[in-house]
C-alpha cells in the first residue's frame, strides 16, 4: 500500500476547503471559509438559517456571524446582575423558576429578585475559554456547555473544553481512528483514488456513516469477505451510496492487489469489464447462474472468445444469458446430464420447445437459440470439449420465424408537432433541445449523439459544416452534412459547456452532476427520461388524438423513410445514417416507400412470364406478400437486369442465368428496351453459334429468342394500352 501518499495517509483527513471532490465553493456568509453544502451555504449556516425562522437567504448570508454553530457565546440570563446561561424567556434556570412561582407576571415590570449566590461570592466562570458565564451547579460548564457536554456522553472535561474552543474542521473531514490500521490503509487508498479522479463530489459527512459501518464490520481488510458480504451489512440511514461505495472501494483495493485484466476476472463467476478494458455499458457479465462446472468453464471460454473477436460486451453478455438460461434448464431436469455428452440433439429439442413455449414471438426468442447455437459452434470448431455428442446443432430450421417488422418511422402529422419552434422551446434545457434537433435531422443513434465530441463540427472544401461522430454500433467516425442553423446551435452549446468549464470539456454535452471535470457525456436514460417529459409538456397527439410515446431511434427510422420517399438514392441515405449493409437501408423504406409501391403497383397490373402471356393478380401468391416486395424490388431486381423472379425468396435458383427460359420469370414494360437490345443481340449470337457449329449453344440461345419474340410483342402490346412509353 506505499501507493497511498502522505497527504492521504492521515488517520483523521482533513482537506482543503476548495478541494473540487472533498470540499467545494466558500459558504455565501462572508468570512466562512467552510465549502457550501446547501443552498449557497455551509452545513452549520444552513442549520443556523433553518432556525432563524423565515429571514431570506440573502439577507442571512448578508448578516450572519461567520463562526461556527455551536462555537460563539452562550447568553447569559437577562435579570440585571445574574450571569447564568440562559435557559427560557432569556432567563436562568432559577430567575425562570421564580418567575413562574409569581405567576408569570409581564415580563417589563417584574421586579426579579437578585441571583442567589453562594457565601463566597459568584460561581467560576464556565471552563470553556471563550465562556464567561457562571457554571452550574456542580458542573465545570455553564448552563449550555453542560447540556452538550452530557449529550456528548460526558467526555473529558478538558478534552471537551478543547474541543469547543478550536472549531476544527466540523463535519468537513473524515475520522478513520476506528478502522483496523489495513482497512484504514485501504480506505485512504480509495478516498486517494476518488480525489485524484476528480469524477464525482464526496462531501466528508457522507463518508462518516460508511466508515462507521466499516469500522463495526469487524473485518480488517475489504479482501476478507466477499462482494456479497459487504453488501449485504446493515447500511446506514435508508441504505443508499452503501452499494456503490463498497463496491466501488472494493474493486480499486483487488485491482490494485492482484491488478485487473484476464488473469484476475476470469476465474470469477462475475466478471467486471471495466478491468478488462472494456468501456462499455454493460458493466459485468455474469455466469453465476449456470450451476454446472463444465458447462460455466465453456460459457466463460466462449464469452471470452467473442469478446476477443471485438464483439460488444452487449452481444457477448447475451450469448452467456443463452448458455446460463439453458443451464438452467438442464438442472431442472429429473436426471440432469452429467458432462457435456449427455447433452444430445433431442434433449436440445426438448429445450427448443420450451423456449418456443414461454417466449415463441419475441424478439428474446431468437437471442437465446442463436445465443446457444453460437456456443455449440464453437466449442465443436474450436475443439474446447470432444465430449460433445457429433449429432447436438441447432439448424437454421430451429429458429424461430421472423416476425415481420413494421415501419417505426412516425407520421408526418406526429412530426409536424414535434418540430413545432413553440413546442422546440418547451424544452427548458437547451442542450437537450439541441439533441432532440441532431436526431430529428441527422437521424443519429442517441448513443451516438449523447457522446458528441466538444469538437464535433468540420467543413468541407467549400466551408459546408458536418458533424463528425462517432458510430457507436458500427465503431466507426463517420459525418453526416448539417445545415448553417444546426452549426450555429451547436456552436452555441459549446459556449456554455466552456462556461461551465472554463478549462475544456471533452465532450459537447456534459452530464449535469457527478462530472467535476466534464469527461462525463450525458447518458442515454437521461435523455430519454426528459425526452418523455417534453412529449408530456407539449401533449404531442397522433391521428386517432392519442398521446405520442416515442423513442429517439423512430426519429432516425423517420429520416431514412422520408429520405428514400423523396427518391434520395439507397446507397446515399445508407451513406447518412452509417449502415453497415444496403439490407438495413431497405428496411427503413420498407412499405412506406412509394417509391417501391408504385413499381409494385405497376409490375402487379403489368407483368408477363416468357410465354408473353399477361399474368393475373393472384393475391395469395408468393408475389402478393410484401415480404415478397422487400426481398424482389430492392434485392433480386439488382441481379435481375430484365425483370423479377418469381419464386418465393425461401427457395434457391434451381437454373441460374437462365431467367428467359425459366417459368418462374416474370417482366414488365419498364425492362422492354433490355429486351429489345438482347433480342438484337441474341440474333447475331445465334448466327455466329450456327456458323460456328455450336449446335447446343445455338439450340439453347434460340429457345431465348423465342422467349423474347413472345416477351417483346406482348409488353409493347401493353404499353400502348397504357398510352405510354417511359
Ligand atoms: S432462372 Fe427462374 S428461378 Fe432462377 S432467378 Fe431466373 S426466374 Fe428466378
Ligand atoms: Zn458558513
Ligand atoms: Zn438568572
Ligand atoms: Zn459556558
């Protein structure tokens, strides 16, 4: 423990009032050193303030004495000549007692009788040096200073009257003389570590409680006992900052006995990414609940293999809920399996059944099939355990089906009120107005936003701004261009984080508290959380007059649809909103597009299949789903230069290249002059084939022929109907 420095290794810590963890900003009452703890003042003021009995708060900073609570002069009774303390109506015991026995007489008036002195003249004076007044009775304390010397349990008379003339440092400081000297050590060690961070405040006052249960835990060192121990002492007051603190003092002490990294985390059931580098939100993955040794051992290989590929702590973490939850399952079994080989191919089907049972439908479903697929996988590539029977997959059968989603991007009518500048301005904190407006136009994930970097805008040749960010689920910076307003606010925004911050924050939007060196970006949940409060505020209403519960990721699924509605190019708004693959792209346009339902529209009206004959709407064909739609329009159209497939997107091309002569084709107008070329161009094959003496290909290339002979005809057949020809 030589890492805890001098400055720390007091047992009583005392700190530099302006410490910006320890201490804070002066008290607002001129003279008081002592860092403000409410309302602009420090605790004893505040507690003087409460007491004054309705004087504003800035009348009192104005005119309060600037010492202590507890360490000014006592008044001494108001009868002329008796310098007891005083105890009610400003008089000493006795004078308050003589004046009840005359029956309260007006107070002006009465003539009170003369202290009753002993023979030898007046009492001494109070012990206490600053304290004239006489001491009573037998007490070496006057009134006042007796009372709190009993309520202190009757210290050394001495020792208390030291105590009262040098205020020390109150509550501003942390007493650690009851710890066990190893956990004393541990504690200087965290406060150290806490200090130097400079993250959040810690007022000394909350400290002394948790010391105090430490102190009574009668362990000397954190180490002792495990997590769950500690948590589960009796914790001051209603329990709260007990958890986070011991936990938090107890993962600094281990990571600095054993240092952090693999060799530390993986042998625990809970791991903590933060010691594994990994910043992530997910904070631990846990194997806790898997009962089974072998079964935890390979759930943790596997975990760790994942997270050693790069996946995200989320994705990682929830291939081990699949393993934890199957384990789970297999100890519930009447004889459960005792090693990897008895888990077999039916028991898995048992297992698919039950999970199709209790979550058949929901998205989790698919999570904990292919959570568990993933882990067989990999233990039978990678070699982990021979054990397992060569017969336990699962198949891409085994999944559930794919529940079809629905558009998420809001109606026009719901975005009309949100953009509203009334209702914008409803939302009284202007950095999350700020948010709410780069979601809306630049269709970002809010965890992407959130974590905006101070430096966040650039321009390009020509002095047009983008915003740079940083793509959270793609791990990639990416830009995205904005317009002169969004620069502008953003521009603002930084002004106030460098009023806030007068040396720089990194980040364009700071959490509000905990974040005494603005590292911290705001979080998500804190977003959201004010997000749903502003709809409330502004009684945002959909079509049928209901209240609007949005999420901030519809507002990107908004921006995508309207972009391709507007006929903005695919791969284009795939560019903006940083997706990974085209397919992301299409589901945003979906069947909101129009784009993709007036081709629909037309192919369904228009279509003809290579005998040239016109093809009738049949709407419980495959082709009338708009599953179809999705798969043909925006996919197989790109590999199809002459029209669409009509097999059912399940099935597999049995004859590839060979769409002219296949009875699955279909075509419309739009594609007549590729037709017309390849006829042209098919003629000349054909003659060459024949001259050539390729009498299969020319046979093949002539059963195309015939089909564009029926196609061609019968598509300029239909566009004269139409009266059209674009
Ligand atoms: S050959 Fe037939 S099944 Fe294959 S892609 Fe062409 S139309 Fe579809
Ligand atoms: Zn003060
Ligand atoms: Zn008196
Ligand atoms: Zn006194």
């Amino acid at each position: 423990m030589a890492a805890v420095r001098p400055e720390f290794r007091a047992e009583d810590l005392v700190f530099d009032p302006r410490d910006p963890v320890f201490g804070g900003p002066p008290c607002a009452v001129s003279g008081c050193d002592r860092p403000h703890r409410r309302q602009g003042l420090c605790t004893s003021h505040w507690q003087r303030w409460r007491g004054s009995g309705g004087v504003s708060l800035a009348e009192f900073a104005a005119t309060a004495e600037p010492g202590w609570h507890g360490h000014l002069p006592l008044d001494s009774c108001a009868v002329a000549g008796c310098n007891y303390g005083a105890m009610g109506r400003k008089m000493c015991q006795r004078h308050l007692r003589q004046w009840h026995r005359a029956e309260c007489p007006d107070l002006a008036e009465w003539q009170a009788p003369a202290p009753l002195l002993p023979p030898d003249g007046p009492p001494p004076a109070c012990r206490i040096g600053y304290c004239s007044l006489w001491t009573r009775g037998t007490s070496v304390f006057c009134y006042g200073h007796d009372i709190r010397w009993k309520d202190n349990g009757r210290p050394d008379t001495d020792e208390f009257a030291a105590s009262c003339e040098d205020p020390g440092p109150g509550q501003e400081h942390i007493d650690l003389r009851r710890l066990p000297a190893g956990l004393r050590l541990e504690m200087q060690y965290v406060l150290q570590c806490r200090g130097d961070e400079q993250d959040a405040k810690l007022p000394p006052r909350e400290v002394h409680p948790l010391a105090a249960v430490l102190a009574a835990a009668g362990a000397s060192s954190l180490l002792e006992q495990p997590e769950e121990w500690w948590t589960a002492l009796d914790a001051p007051g209603n329990g709260r900052g007990w958890r986070p603190f011991i936990l938090d003092a107890r993962r600094r002490v281990e990571a600095l006995a054993f240092g952090a990294g693999w060799d530390t985390e993986y042998p625990r059931d809970t791991w903590r990414l933060c010691n594994l580098g990994i910043d992530q939100p997910a904070a631990t993955i846990s194997f806790a609940g898997i009962p089974q040794p072998w079964l935890r051992e390979l759930a943790k290989r596997y975990t760790r293999w994942q997270l050693a590929t790069g996946l995200s702590a989320s994705t990682a973490g929830s291939g081990a809920r699949a393993v934890t939850r199957f384990a789970a399952w297999l100890a519930s079994l009447p004889g459960p399996p005792a090693g990897l080989d008895g888990v077999t191919r039916p028991l898995l089907e048992r297992y698919l059944a039950v999970l199709q049972a209790e979550m058949g439908g929901q998205v989790r479903h698919s999570n904990y099939v292919g959570g568990l697929s993933g882990f067989l996988k990999a233990i039978r590539r990678h070699g982990w355990d021979d054990t397992l029977p060569a017969t336990t997959a699962i198949y891409p059968e085994d999944f559930p089906a794919r529940g079809a989603r629905l558009p998420r991007g809001l109606a026009a009518h719901v975005m009309a009120q949100v953009e509203q500048p009334a209702n914008l301005g409803r939302q009284d904190n202007p950095a999350y107005r700020l948010i709410t407006l780069i979601l809306i136009r630049c269709g970002l994930r809010i965890s992407s936003a959130a974590g905006l970097a101070f430096d966040c805008t650039v321009a390009d040749a020509d002095g047009a701004p983008y915003l740079r960010y940083y793509n959270t689920k793609m791990k990639r910076e990416a830009l995205v261009p904005i317009d002169d307003e969004l620069f502008r606010l953003i521009g603002e925004q930084k002004q106030r984080v460098l009023q806030r911050f007068p040396a720089g924050a990194p980040v364009l939007f700071p959490r509000q508290s905990g974040n005494l060196n603005g590292r911290r970006p705001i979080s998500s949940h804190t977003y959201r959380s004010a997000l749903c409060r502003w709809l409330e505020d502004c009684d945002i209403r959909d079509e049928h007059g209901q209240p609007v519960r949005l999420t901030p990721h519809q507002w990107r699924h908004t921006l995508g649809t309207v972009l391709i509605n507007r006929d903005v190019p695919q791969h284009v708004v795939q560019k903006l909103l940083g997706h990974a693959s085209p397919e992301m792209t299409a589901h945003y346009a979906h069947i909101h597009d129009h784009t993709v339902r007036d081709a629909f529209d037309r192919y369904q009206q228009q279509r003809v299949n290579t005998d040239g004959e016109l093809l009738p709407f049949d709407p419980e064909g495959p082709t009338a789903t708009a599953e179809w739609v999705k798969h043909n329009l925006s996919r197989v159209r790109d590999s199809l230069p002459n029209g669409y497939c009509g097999r059912p997107p399940q099935q597999d091309c049995p004859h590839p290249n060979a769409c002219l002569t296949c009875p699955d084709f279909q075509t419309t107008p739009e594609f007549l002059a590729v037709h017309r070329e390849q006829a042209d161009t098919n003629r000349v094959l054909i003659a060459r084939a024949e001259d050539g003496g390729h009498f299969r290909l020319a046979t093949n290339l002539r059963r195309v022929q015939a089909s564009l002979d029926r196609i061609v005809p019968a598509l300029e057949a239909i566009l004269q109907e139409g009266g059209s020809d674009d």
